[in-house]
C-alpha cells in the first residue's frame, strides 16, 4: 500500500481528496498526524517519523531536503522516499490561512 505524509506547506485537504479518489493509499497531513506534533520541527526528525511510520515524505522543500537526503544517505539511514512537488503540482498552503 502506498503511504504518504504531507508536509506543513500542503493543505490537508488534499489528503481529503485523494482519500476520496484513491482509497487505497494512505495519505496523512503533518498538519492533523500525530496531534500535529511534529508541526514545525526540524526536517530531520520529520523525515525519521515518516519513515519510521512507512510514509514516503510529500514536500516542496528543495532547499533543505536534498543535502539532508545526502547526509543519510552517507551515513546509511534509510527513509521510504521523498516526493517533491512544486505550485504547478499542487499550491501551496498560506501559513497566514492557519491562524
């Protein structure tokens, strides 16, 4: 089965619908999973319960993603994938929107 963990930027809506179309795939917002517990913690430790729970990671973070992969990779700590999307994917979600 396939197992998704949306990041923080990534509405949780979209698990909504895709639980709608694709029932066969678990899909989790960081936003609601786990009490929101890991909203705004450090990707590392993100990273770490998504894999832990077999979730690949749905992000649009280009930025501190990548070095971070390289960094387990190097050190051998295995993850269950990375998804990266961009505004054209999926728009992302206004911080302002959450308050």
């Amino acid at each position: 089965m396939l197992q998704f963990l949306l990041d923080e930027h990534i509405s949780p809506t979209v698990c909504s619908i895709v639980r709608e179309r694709r029932s066969r795939v678990l899909i989790e917002s960081l936003l609601e999973w786990r009490d929101a517990g890991l909203r705004g913690k450090d990707d590392h430790i993100v990273l770490a319960a998504a894999a832990e729970a077999g979730h690949a990671l749905v992000t649009y973070d280009l930025r501190t993603i990548p070095p971070l992969l390289q960094v387990w990779a190097a050190t051998g700590l295995g993850h269950q994938g990375v998804v990266f999307i961009d505004e054209r994917t999926c728009r992302p979600l206004e911080h302002h929107s959450l308050l």
